[in-house]
C-alpha cells in the first residue's frame, strides 16, 4: 500500500494522510495503529475493508475500541499492549503512529519504537507519523497560565480544580515542556509534565535513517495539506529501507 491511499482510507474527518500518488488501497492490506486508543483511525480502515491491528497501553480504551468495534459491526484486532515491546505476528503494509505521541518518548524509546515499526512493515512498507516541528517552539521561555473551574469542572477533573500552567521551552534542544499542576479543593495536588521533542525536516530524516527508514516525505499535516510545514504540525512519511 502507498502512503497515498491514506488520504483514500480515512475519510472527510480528522485525518486524511498525505496525498502522494499512487496504488489504491485493497481490501486485505494490512494497517497497524501504534496508539490506537478508542480507535478512531483504526476504524475507518477496518470500514475500508483493511485488516487493522489497533495496539494501546490503555485497558479502558481497548476496552472501549473493542466495545465499538461490535457495536458498529467491524472486524479489528485489538491488543493491549505497550507497543515497545510489542512483536507482530504478521507483516503489515502500513503502520500509524497519530496525535504526536512520538516526541513524547525519549531517545532510547524513540528509537525502539522505529524498531518495532520496522519489525511489523513488509519491505515496502509505509509508516505514516506526526510530530511538532520546531516552529512550534514557543518564542518565549517561559510561560504561565492558570484555570480556576467551579461546578462541573473541566479538562482535569469532573469537580472544581485549579490548574497552574507553565510551558517551558528548551531552543537549543528542540524540546518543550508543558506541566500542569491540578490542585482540588481539599488541597491534594498532581503534576502532569508533557514533554515533546520538536523536528524539522531534516533531524527526523537523520533520525528515520538511522533506525533504517528512508523518508518519503514530510507534510505540513497528515490532513491532504502539501508545501512547506505549517507550525503547527509536521507530518512524516517513512519507507521502510531495504530489509534486512
Ligand atoms: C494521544 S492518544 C492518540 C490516540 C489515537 N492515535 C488518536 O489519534 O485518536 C495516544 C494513545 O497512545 C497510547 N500509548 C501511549 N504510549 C503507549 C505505549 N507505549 N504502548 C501502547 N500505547 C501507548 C495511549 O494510551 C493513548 O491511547
């Protein structure tokens, strides 16, 4: 399958892949989804006649995918697994990884999971990813920000909380921070830390071809966009190199 049909497979919500000429999809080929949560993507290529592998570490959103994929009738596999360590039983044609959970990981994990990426691939497989790119750097250091949710609460918590923000951001590593800290009313406080490598083009070039991907290219988004990247998103096409 070519990195093109993905645009074929997803339909006119959320994603669309990359628009690159070439090969329609056939029922039969086969996609895995690295992260595939509630299985969102996951579903529309299994709709589109695909056979989808949806791979998370959340029991609750496998447990949910598996739940829709009866409801709506669909035939999808999914594991809940850690995808790091996962080994596929099967070569599949393509592979996703999709909401730039890729830059979450650290070097070693990063390179892990190409690893596994490859492993699953047939030998002209494709591995369709998003990251942020490094215009996506916010300009200043060091920002902050708060959120005080009453009643229902909000994104953190179904009751009232305050969130203290502060995104931090590293140039001369292409890396941002962003942490939360979510205090509730009794006084009990939680941080969350999301971390995020940026790219350019060319560092996850160098990067693909280290762990043995060729890059066939990269996109302002993985939504049929074309041109330069936007700063918002890079989306990242891969072949696989030459298998060994
Ligand atoms: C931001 S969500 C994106 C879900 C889906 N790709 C989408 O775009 O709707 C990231 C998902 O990756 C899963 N995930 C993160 N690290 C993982 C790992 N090491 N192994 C398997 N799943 C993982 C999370 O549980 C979560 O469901």
């Amino acid at each position: 399958m070519h990195a093109a049909t993905f645009t074929e497979l997803t339909g006119p919500e959320g994603i669309d892949y990359q628009t690159v000429p070439d090969p329609e999809p056939g029922p039969g080929d086969a996609v895995v989804d690295f992260g595939c949560g509630p299985g969102l993507y996951a579903e529309r290529f299994a709709d589109r006649g695909l056979a989808v592998t949806g791979l998370d570490a959340a029991e609750t959103a496998i447990e949910y995918a598996r739940d829709r994929a009866i409801e709506v009738g669909l035939d999808v596999e999914y594991r809940h697994v850690d995808y790091r360590e996962w080994s596929p039983k099967r070569e599949y044609d393509a592979a996703i990884l999709i909401n730039t959970d890729f830059g979450t990981f650290d070097p070693d994990d990063r390179r892990r999971i190409l690893e596994r990426v490859r492993s699953a691939l047939a030998e002209d497989g494709h591995f369709a990813f998003d990251v942020l790119p490094v215009a996506a750097l916010a300009e200043t250091e060091w920002t902050t920000d708060w959120e005080l949710r009453a009643g229902d609460g909000g994104f953190w918590r179904p009751d009232p909380y305050l969130a203290l923000s502060a995104s931090v951001t590293y140039p001369e590593e292409a890396v941002s921070l962003d942490q939360h800290l979510v205090v509730e009313p009794n006084g009990e406080a939680t941080m969350y830390r999301f971390w995020q490598q940026h790219y350019t083009p060319d560092s996850i070039d160098a990067l693909l071809s280290e762990c043995g991907f060729d890059l066939e290219g990269t996109f302002p988004d993985l939504q049929g966009g074309s041109g330069p990247s936007d700063e918002d998103l890079l989306g990242v096409v891969g072949t696989i190199a030459e298998k060994s």
